[in-house]
C-alpha cells in the first residue's frame, strides 16, 4: 500500500518594491504592521507577502514535529525558535523564517533555518541566510526537500547543496520527507518514530 502524499497547491508571487533605503523599509514595516502579511528586504529590494494558508502550515508543522521528534530523540540540546525576526542593517537584509532552530545553548542565532516554499518569485533567500550567516537551510517545495549548508569565510561565504545535514547529523532524509509528504499527521509521526527505532 502506498500513502497518499500532500498535494500542493496553487503557487503565488509576492509584490516586490525596488528602490528603498533600510531606513525607508523600516518605516513601511511600521506602516504595514498588521497582522496577515510578512515583510522580507534584501539590498533594496522589499518584498510583501500574504501569511500563508493552510496547506502551508501544515507542511511547517509536519516538519517541525518530525524535526523535533528526531532532535530529542537524538539528545540535541535544542531550542526551537520559530519564524524569529531575523536582521542585519550593515547586510541590508531582513528574514523571518518559517521554522529555526537553535541546536546547541548559547547560540545566538539559529544553526538551521527552514522555509515551506508555496510561492514563486521573491528575493533571494539564500542570499539574505548567507548575510545572516545561518549555518544550514532546508527548503520544502513541491514535495522536496533541499539541503544548503554554508562554506567558506568573510566574503567568500557560499551556500552547497548537500545531500545530508551537517546540523541535524545522523537524520535519515528521505525517511523524513516521506514522512513529510504523507496525508495523515498522526500516521506520519508514527511511520517517523518507527522508523527512528530501527
């Protein structure tokens, strides 16, 4: 028997405003703080987007109970930190990420950030992680997971793709985006904890 998998839906682009100043975002970010949008700036460039719907959060959600199943599991000292505003004026770049975490105390930023991407277009988001110095990001979009883990010092910072986490070490990946695409939460986190149990 095969499990039924997550369909996805229609996908959306977010308005783009070119031509701002940090200080000008930062004042259309204080206009624009309402509830249901998400604001993103990378060199100039603002980019507004609608909060997301449900098939986006439960995606985001699925992850994150699989994530910190294993985490615990695993004996991570972790600490989730959500979609924590994440910004750097001197980068000229402002994120907030769909889920982060934090995978050892102390830390000031988060080791992985991780985005559940419903859209299409926007900025650069691996650019604006890379200003941010985030260690590793995971992208999940159209029922696949990505895997970037940042290289290299000072302006020679680059993200790779990789095929396993360096963050999250020892995670089987395609056990959990198999997991990650099923329909039923409650059969996925149970394939997911059995699997971990082998």
């Amino acid at each position: 028997m095969t499990a039924a998998t997550i369909a996805p839906p229609k996908k959306e682009s977010p308005l783009l405003f070119e031509g701002l100043t940090w200080r000008e975002f930062k004042a259309v970010e204080q206009l624009l703080d309402r509830p249901g949008y998400r604001l993103s700036f990378l060199d100039g460039i603002l980019e507004i987007k609608l909060m997301p719907g449900e098939p986006h959060e439960t995606v985001k959600k699925r992850i994150a109970g699989l994530l910190e199943l294993y985490l615990l599991m695993a004996g991570f000292d972790f600490t989730p930190t959500g979609s924590m505003t994440l910004e750097s004026e001197t980068g000229k770049v402002k994120r907030e990420a769909d889920e982060s975490y934090k995978l050892a105390p102390g830390r000031r930023l988060p080791d992985l950030v991780i985005e559940i991407v419903f859209s299409s277009g926007g900025i650069d988001k691996l650019e604006a992680y890379k200003r941010l110095k985030i260690p590793e990001v995971w992208f999940w979009e159209d029922g696949l997971l990505e895997v970037y883990h940042l290289r290299g010092e000072g302006i020679t910072l680059e993200y790779e793709k990789i095929s396993n986490s360096e963050e999250v070490t020892g995670i089987d990946l395609d056990l959990l985006l198999r997991c990650i695409n099923m329909v039923n939460h409650v059969d996925a986190i149970k394939t997911f904890q059995q699997g971990l149990q082998k």
